[in-house]
C-alpha cells in the first residue's frame, strides 16, 4: 500500500502526501511502529506476559487496522472514512470487552509490584 501512495502522488512538482495528508501520515507511521513494538514484545516475552496475552492481542489488532484503514484514508478518501468509523466501533467493542480486568486494582497492585522487582522480564 505504501508504493500506491508513491505511484498517487508520482508527480514530483506536487506536495508530498505528508504536506498533503499530515495526519493520516503520521497515524499510519505511528500504528505501524505500535504494532511493531508489541509484536516483538508478544514473541519475546510470550511466556512470561501470558496474563496479558489478550490485551497485546487487541493492541495488535487494532494498530494494524488502523494502520491499513489510514492508508486508506490517503488513497481514498471516502472509503477510508467509513473504514475509520468502522474501526471506531471496533475500537469501542473491544474497550467495552477489556474494562473488566481493569477493576481489579489488586491484581493491577501486584503486577506492578512484580515489574518493579524486575519480574515478568527476567
């Protein structure tokens, strides 16, 4: 996708797409480099994070559809509009399937705790 962004804006007299789609440039940059991140971090540490395995998972999935769904958004325009409200939703639905775990702030507590003394990573 990123080669049709190139071949969008191929004539070299015009605006860059990050003078031109600012914000969906960098949202796209930034999903990517999330995604990234916790893919490594969800290879590397897998056993140790095991708790958390649900919510790098919903991490992943999300920065990658928003990843896609700006890229989209630069090439064209009103289909990547109903895909960012379709991610929107998404977003929403999976915020309203992660909010329980965060009501035990006994267990939040003690995995602080456990990565303060170096834990889960060592």
């Amino acid at each position: 996708m990123g080669a049709a962004v190139v071949v969008k804006h191929n004539d070299w007299n015009a605006l860059s797409p990050f003078a031109l789609d600012r914000i969906a440039m960098r949202s796209t940059i930034l999903a990517v480099f999330v995604y990234c991140i916790v893919v490594i971090i969800h290879e590397r540490f897998s056993p140790q994070i095991s708790s958390y395995i649900t919510i790098s998972n919903n991490i992943r999935f999300l920065s990658g559809t928003l990843a896609l769904t700006s890229m989209f958004l630069i090439l064209v325009p009103s289909f990547g509009w109903l895909l960012l409200v379709i991610w929107l939703a998404l977003l929403v639905k999976v915020a309203h399937n992660l909010h329980e775990p965060f009501h035990d702030l006994d267990k939040l507590k003690r995995s602080v705790a456990t990565i303060w003394r170096g834990g889960p990573f060592n």
